[in-house]
C-alpha cells in the first residue's frame, strides 16, 4: 500500500512549474538493465536544494506511467507522407535500428543517452504540425515545434 503524504508536506515539497524534471532512461540488453541515465534541470535541482530536508527521508512512492500509457502513440497514429516514411512506425523503427548497432552499443553511456533520446524525440513535432496539402501529408515546422 502506497504512503499517504499531509497536503501541507506535499505542496512544501512541490517545485511548480509546467516544465518535465528531466528525462530518465534505463538501458536494457537481453532482459538486463546496462544503464541509467537521468538528466535534470538546473532549475529543479536548485528547488530540491532549497527544499525543506533531505530526499531519503520521505516516504517511497510509486513512480510509473499509468497502465497502458504509451509514450510514443502519438507517433504512431501520426500519418507519414509516403514518400519520405512510406514504412509505418517510423519513430519506432529508427529507435529500434538505432539499438540495434553495435557501434550505439559500444558509445561512452552519455554519447549513447544522447543518441537514444534524438531518436526517441527527433519527430515528437509531427502530430501537431501534421496535415494534408494538395494531395500530400507534410509536418512543416514540427522541428520547431518538437524537442
């Protein structure tokens, strides 16, 4: 059963902002974790400085995405002009080629968290930039848009 925190604790502890903490990567190969990885804003780091007491000496809470959250959905269901990514899946697919090469593999772990990450995010633009223009799907600025 998960701890139950006081309200007055929580919004103490809270950094409020809209911004995501950072990004969190665990590196798996053949069912066994090789890395973790955990960028964070220096913005929040200095929050957590400020706080009131240190981290391990609050309660363990429970850390996950939802059942059935999917992070890269969006992507999925995003259409993809098919002559450029005719393929399906596309941010997938790179991701997956991307783990797949051993010279990925043999990278110093930052230069590998890097590289996983433009896979993962290189696209995230597209499903809001995505339409249909004279016959054809394009994501115009979803560059500038995306991470």
């Amino acid at each position: 059963m998960p701890a139950v925190l006081a309200a007055d604790f929580v919004a103490a502890q809270t950094e409020h902002s809209d911004l995501a903490e950072g990004l969190y990567l665990k590196d798996e190969a053949e069912g066994a974790v090789i890395g973790r990885y955990k960028y964070v804003r220096a913005d929040f780091l200095q929050a957590i400085e400020a706080s009131d007491g240190h981290w391990q000496d609050w309660p363990i809470l429970a850390n996950v995405l939802a059942a059935g959250v999917d992070i890269f959905a969006p992507l999925d269901a995003c259409p993809q002009d098919p002559l450029h990514h005719g393929e399906g899946l596309h941010t997938r697919m790179v991701v997956e080629a991307l783990v797949g090469l051993p010279a990925w593999r043999n990278m110093p772990p930052d230069d590998r968290a890097l590289l996983f990450w433009a896979a993962c995010l290189h696209d995230i633009g597209k499903p809001a930039t995505t339409k249909e223009e004279g016959g054809r799907i394009t994501s115009r600025g979803h560059s500038r848009v995306g991470a």
